[in-house]
C-alpha cells in the first residue's frame, strides 16, 4: 500500500486531469490505485524502478505514459476512449497523444522477431528491412521492408505480449467490476463503464489473432475486387508466420488528413468510404456478409496517385448472416414507411421480443419531423435505444451498430455534413435493390404496408395535434 501512495504522489492525478475535467478525477484516482494494487509483484516491481529512474523534474504527463508502458489494457483503454464521441474534442486530442507515444519496443527487438520467426526466408525473399519503427499500438509494431516483388511492412506481435497478456485482461475485468460498481457516484453521462472495457478486450482479442486477420483480408480481397476505387493490403504468405504478418506497403493519405484536399475530392472520398463500409456489406451477394468493425481514420489512407481508398487493420470484424440484412432492410424499408408494427416485427427478428419495442418505435418515429425521411442511421439509433433499454440483440449487430456510427463519424470529420451515409445508400439502390436478400412474402408486406402509406401519414400527422 505504501508503494501505491508513492506512485500516486509521483503521477498526481490533479495535475494529469486539467481543471476542467475535475469530475474525472475520482474515476482517474480510483482507477490507478486499483491497478496498481492489484497488478502482479513483478509488474509493479519493474514500474517502480522505472519510475525511480526518470529524472526529478519529469512531467507528470511522461511519468503517466510510462506507467502503463507494456501494458496493452490500459493503453487500449485510453485509445477506445478517445474515440468515444461522446468526449469533449480537447480531452481526445489528450488520450491521441498518449495513444500515439507508446513506445514499448525497440527496432532491434522487432528485427529480432522477425529474424527468428522467418530466418532463411528473409534472403531467400531479398528481404531488406528500413530501420526505424514505423508505427506502434498497444499489441503489434509495424515496420517497413523491400524484398525481391516491391515495398511491404511487417506487421510484428510485440514480444511481451504473449507474457502480460493475460494478466493485462483479468486486470481490466477487475477494474470494468469494481469501476461499474461504484459508476453512478463517478456522475459520468455518456461512457457505459462496462460496454467500453467490454469493447477494449473485444478489440485486443482479436489484435493478438494474426491468422485471423489474415483470413479477413484475404476475404476483404474478394471483395473489393469488384468494387472501383477501393483495395486492401494483399499478405505476402511466404513471410507469414503466427506473429508476423507481412503485407504489400500502400501509399496514402492518412483520413485523419485531408483537409489540404479541395472539397470535391473529399466528397468523392466519403461517398466511397460509405460505399465500401457500409453499401456493400448489405447487399453483399454472400451468405456470411463481412464487415470492417473498427473503420476509424486512422485505419483508411487515400492514394491520391491511384485515386483510391485503402483500407486498413482487419483485426476486428463481424459478419452479417443473409437473415439478419433481411430484416434490417425490412426495418429500414418500414421506418421509411413510417410503419410501427412493420419496424417492430423486423426489430423482433433482429433481437428477441421485448414488450417496449413496439412503443419504443412508435416514439422514436414521432420524434422524426414528417419532412425527414429516416434512413440506416435511425434504424441504428433504434436499435441502439432499444439496446439500451435492455433489449437483447446478438453481438455482430451490436458491433455492426459501432461500425456504423464510428463510420458516420468519419464522413462528417472528411466531408463535413455534405456526404450522409443515407444519401450514398439511397444513391445506390437504384441498381442495387435486386440484390436485396428479401423474400416474396416480404415484398408482399412492404407492398401492404406502402398502399397504406397516406393514410398513416395523416393518421400521425393529425396525431400531434
Ligand atoms: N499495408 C500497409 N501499408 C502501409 N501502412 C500500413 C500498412 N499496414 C499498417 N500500416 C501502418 O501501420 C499502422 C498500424 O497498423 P494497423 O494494421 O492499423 O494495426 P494497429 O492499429 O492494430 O496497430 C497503420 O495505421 C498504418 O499507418
Ligand atoms: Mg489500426
């Protein structure tokens, strides 16, 4: 307990949190004493002596990063925060900056990784690898390399990883436990404690699974092939190994950096982006539609020289059944219809029967001017609303509904509020509607319901008066 005070006056909790987000400070405080008294004796161990060694006049801010140095949770805690658009811009811009100053390994550790791992393959491929990292996470490393075929980067598991790794996610179980606990006197509006730690070991589960998003990419091949304007990395299996994964290097523009771009160009972007994330998992022609789970800035580049978006980082992705896009469709169909029953038979489908879908639905639409028509955005929010009330929906439809939000949040970040995800989907369905995955028997309804359109739209109308 004494060493925890002695951290705690070394990284002072009211110097890290500014003034004006004073009432984060219990949560901060609570949080570092509890992972530091419950960290593993040789953890805790190596953080003091690392604290001990930074010279006196460290600021507070430094003394922070290297506390949670190699250790992946808590990294990936502030990095799924500062994604959370419900946070004040300024506070993101902050937990940016931590994400961006991990620096838990060294060149040389990675060049022995992948030396290990590959060994004679690395001549036999006239492997040369560029010093220098070249981006670092929470889990993997990524290095940049030219070998015989052209320009790739090793994406590289970091080698603590495998030791800490599990400690890292019963610490953050822990820590989701007793935080939610006590959630209501932290007086937070906006973060659900245990859907964000929920969320953060979602997507480190699946960052330490390289074969995984081999898989995914390799999918994702297939199908941008078809689509104009949009690619993924292609893996260079011969220098794959379980903590190596190497891939073609692509040239681009981060998202995060387009404002230099003139605005048609930007708009072009959004609508592709809308197109490749959104557009093209719901009319997918397969049975198992994958989507891209984690589509934030940071993961998409724009190749100007190619006119082309890529898109990156296929660790986390869901997959919607054929099932469920036919009854979100039905759902969108119907909330464009303005059909309450209709919407919440297809909600009933997606989820399981709950008594307050159909009057949770019934306001959600009343709350929509007339003059609106809604779109997959309100048929997310729905869902979300209902999610929120208790409703139980499966866990890809839950991550689709991420999806879909961190995607819009992106169109507004590169196009403003002039490219709308509704715009682009209605847009396409002109040429795209016979691939709808819907049945006779639901055209059939959606018919029935649309001859009564008129009618129901007086009926609401006269209702609010
Ligand atoms: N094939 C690639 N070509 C160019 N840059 C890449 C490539 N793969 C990854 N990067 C760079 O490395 C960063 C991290 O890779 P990413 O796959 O997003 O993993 P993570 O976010 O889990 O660290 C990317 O944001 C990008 O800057
Ligand atoms: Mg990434």
């Amino acid at each position: 307990m004494q060493l925890v005070h002695w951290i705690e006056r070394l990284v002072p909790v009211d110097a890290l949190v500014p003034e004006v987000y004073r009432e984060w400070r219990p949560l901060v405080r609570d949080a570092m004493s509890f992972v530091i008294s419950r960290m593993s004796t040789e953890r805790l161990e190596a953080k003091i002596t690392e604290q001990a060694q930074l010279p006196v006049g460290t600021s507070p801010e430094v003394r922070l990063t290297s506390l949670i140095r190699k250790m992946p949770g808590l990294q990936k805690l502030g990095q799924v925060l500062a994604r959370n658009r419900h946070l004040d811009p300024a506070l993101r811009r902050e937990l940016l900056t931590l994400e961006n100053g991990i620096r838990d390994v060294s060149f040389d550790e990675i060049r022995a990784v992948i030396e290990s791992e590959l060994g004679p393959l690395l001549a036999d491929h006239g492997v040369q690898i560029e010093p220098g990292i070249f981006s670092e996470a929470s889990v993997s490393a990524v290095v940049r390399f030219r070998y015989r075929d052209g320009n790739g980067v090793f994406k590289v598991l970091k080698p603590h990883i495998a030791g800490c790794f599990a400690d890292d996610m019963r610490l953050l179980q822990e820590l989701a436990d007793y935080l939610s606990s006590d959630a209501p006197n932290y007086g937070l509006s906006g973060v659900n404690i245990s859907e964000t730690f929920a969320d953060i070991r979602q997507l480190l589960e699946h960052e330490v699974k390289f074969d995984y998003e081999r898989t995914n990419l390799a999918e994702a091949t297939g199908i941008f092939n078809e689509v104009r304007g949009v690619r993924v990395p292609q893996i260079i299996p011969g220098l794959c190994t379980r903590t190596v994964t190497a891939m073609t290097e692509e040239a681009g523009i981060k998202a995060t950096d387009l404002s230099e771009l003139p605005p048609g160009t930007r708009r072009t972007i959004a609508r592709r982006l809308a197109e490749a994330l959104l557009v093209a998992p719901l009319f997918s022609p397969s049975e198992e539609a994958l989507f891209h789970a984690d589509p934030h800035a940071g993961n998409l580049l724009y190749d100007e020289a190619r006119d082309t978006l890529v898109i990156l980082d296929w660790a986390l992705t869901g997959r919607l059944s054929r099932s469920q896009r036919r009854q979100f469709s039905m759902l969108l169909v119907m909330l464009m219809l303005r059909d309450v029953e209709g919407a919440a038979s297809a909600i009933r489908s997606l989820g399981e029967d709950y008594g307050r879908v159909r009057e949770t639905t019934s306001i959600f639409l009343s709350d929509i001017p007339m003059y609106r028509i809604p779109g997959s955005l309100d048929a997310i929010r729905l869902l979300d609303r209902l999610a929120f009330q208790g409703v139980h929906f499966p866990a890809e439809l839950l991550m689709f509904r991420k999806s879909v939000f961190t995607l819009d949040g992106v169109l507004h970040d590169v196009a403003g509020s002039e490219v709308g995800l509704d715009e682009v989907l209605a847009g396409s369905m002109p040429d795209r509607w016979p691939s709808l995955p819907l049945g006779p028997s639901d055209w059939a309804a959606i018919l029935s319901s649309a001859s009564l359109y008129g009618t129901r739209l007086w009926l609401q109308l006269l209702s609010r008066y």
